[in-house]
C-alpha cells in the first residue's frame, strides 16, 4: 500500500505569482510560479503545471494526468489597492475546462472560496475538496473583490498570512 501511494500519479503544487491592479467587481485570472522556481512548488510530473507562454511563462491552470479522484487545494491573499472602512465581498473560484480567463473560470465554477478580512486591506482564505477528473482535465482559479481594485498575492510575500497557492494531488481511482 505504501509503494502504491508514494508512485501516484502525479501531484503538482505551484505558489502565487504576484498580480496587480485587478479591477474591482470582475473575476480574474490567478497566475502561479512556474515549479521549481519557488521554496514550496513541486510537481512529480512538470507538465502538469500550464504554462502560459503569452503572460510571460506563468502557470494558469493544472493539469490532471490520469483519470482518478484528486484532492485540490487552493489558498488565496488579496490586498485591496487602497483601504476601505466597508467590507468587501472577496473570493476565489475553481473550474475545470474552461478558457484562461477570469470570466471563463467564474462562470464554469464548481467551488468558491470566500476570503476573510485580515485587515481593511488584506483578505486571505483557503479550501480543499475533492474532485473527480479526466486525463488531460485543467483546472483553472480567478481570484474577484468587489469595492476597490486589487492585487493578487505572490506566495513569496511574508506580508500575507496565508500566501497563495493551488495543489492538486491524485488520491485514487474512481470506485466502479
């Protein structure tokens, strides 16, 4: 038992890659370190990390290698742009398949993610659920926060509580 969870499949986890100036009240896109370029990303097969040539090589998405089940994990800091007594409404959404956009991601969302308020600025917040998926099967995050423009945290900075980050790891195959 021991040897067949140490060979899964695969396991892949990638930090944040910092964002900034994201538009209040619209869904974007979270980008991600490509692996090995951070402390805390792995992955036991590369390529499932998607890679996003045209914004400058980051990660936008991961990839399921095999059809199985798969635990997802997803961790979120935000900073609004400039502080506001009034609370927002802050959150992260996950989709499978959809097109690299925030608006894409918000529509085909299967989870959110609310984000809690640190501070008048920071928000931060974290989820992990299981997911059936396909081989070949990306799932993609987009981070949104009505009330003022935001940035989307690297998982480098030490100012976050949380960081940010997505994993996804293979846990097992679909009972029959």
């Amino acid at each position: 038992m021991h040897t067949f969870l140490c060979k899964s499949p695969g396991t892949v986890r990638v930090e944040g890659s910092a964002r900034s100036n994201l538009a209040a009240g619209s869904p974007s896109l979270c980008y991600y370190a490509p692996v090995g370029s951070t402390a805390h990303s792995y992955a036991s097969d590369p390529a499932m990390a998607v890679v996003d040539a045209s914004a400058g090589g980051v990660v936008d998405g991961v990839k399921a290698p095999v059809a199985g089940r798969y635990k997802l994990a997803i961790s979120g800091s935000i900073a609004a742009v400039t502080a506001q007594a009034a609370a927002r409404v802050c959150y992260l959404m996950a989709a499978v398949n959809t097109a690299a956009t925030g608006t894409a991601v918000a529509a085909g969302a299967f989870v959110t993610v609310p984000l809690t308020n640190w501070s008048s600025i920071v928000h931060s917040g974290a989820k992990a659920t299981e997911v059936v998926l396909n081989a070949g099967d990306i799932v993609r995050v987009a981070c949104r926060m009505d009330g003022s423009a935001y940035n989307w945290a690297s998982g480098n900075d030490a100012g976050y509580t949380l960081g940010s980050f997505i994993e996804l790891r293979w846990i097992g195959e679909v009972p029959t």
